[in-house]
C-alpha cells in the first residue's frame, strides 16, 4: 500500500517537473539557460519537499493505523472472563445456606401440616370410637331386655 501510493506520488512529482520546465521553456523572456535550470532546480526541490511530506505523513497513518490493529489483536487474544476461586466458593456456599434454610422452612411447614392433620384424624377416630362403644351399649341393653322378657316368658310357661 505505501509503495503504490509512493509509486504515484513520484509520477505526480515527475509530471510537474515535466510540465514546469516546457512552461519555462516557453516563455518569451530573455532569461539566460543558468536561469531556466535553476528555476528548474527550485521546482525539483519544492517536488521533493512536497514528496517527502506526503511520504512522511503516509508512513504516521501506516503506523498509527498499525499500532490501532496490534492494541485490538491484543484486547481480543486477551481472556475475558476471570474466575476468582474464593468468590465462587463464597457464591456457593451462599446459595447453598439459602436452599438449605428453604429447604429447612418447607419440612417445617410440612411437618406442622402433618401434625395437624394426624390431630384432626384423632378427634375423628375418638368421636367415632365414642359412637361405637355408645351404639354397641344401647345394642347390648336392648338384647339383654329382649332376653330377659324372653326368660320371663319361658318361665310364665
């Protein structure tokens, strides 16, 4: 890239030369040849001056333009990611006491969730069992009355 464009800044810089010295050699003064090749001289040296900057300018952007690469390349090669080792074992820890306590709140709930309703199915067996043994009384007085007025008739007999 510098040198095609070095390559055209001296086809430019020689096509001025060319261009200034038939202009000077066309000019109907008296001016002596000294003259012509020292105007000539002064063109070559501004051309070279002018070639000169615009080389050294070309190579500030080549460079500029190569240190701008290098520094990316290096940003990109570079590991994004850092993984501290004690800053994740704190994170795990953390989370682990959290789950742990969740975990801790929901065995209570379940528990206390049991235990009520092992309360609810006692009272409930009570108040049968107390149903029963009450049907199973007044079952047991109405046989033993039957069996009795049936005594009292077989001994009527």
């Amino acid at each position: 890239m510098t040198s095609a464009l070095s390559s055209s800044l001296a086809r430019r810089a020689v096509c001025v030369l060319f261009i200034s010295g038939a202009l000077a050699a066309c000019q109907k003064n008296d001016s002596s040849a000294g003259q012509v090749a020292g105007k000539l001289n002064d063109a070559a040296q501004a051309a070279g001056q002018k070639l000169d900057q615009a080389a050294s300018y070309v190579n500030q952007q080549v460079d500029a333009t190569k240190s701008a690469a290098q520094q990316n390349l290096e940003a990109a090669s570079a590991p994004s990611i850092k993984i501290d080792p004690a800053a994740l074992a704190s994170t795990a820890q953390a989370n682990l006491q959290s789950a742990a306590s969740a975990a801790n709140a929901q065995l209570g709930k379940a528990a206390s969730i049991t235990g009520q309703g092992l309360e609810t199915a006692g009272r409930k067996l009570q108040a049968w069992s107390a149903q029963n043994s009450a049907s199973a009384t007044s079952a047991a007085a109405s046989t033993s009355s039957a069996d009795s007025s049936d005594a009292q008739k077989q001994m009527d007999k």
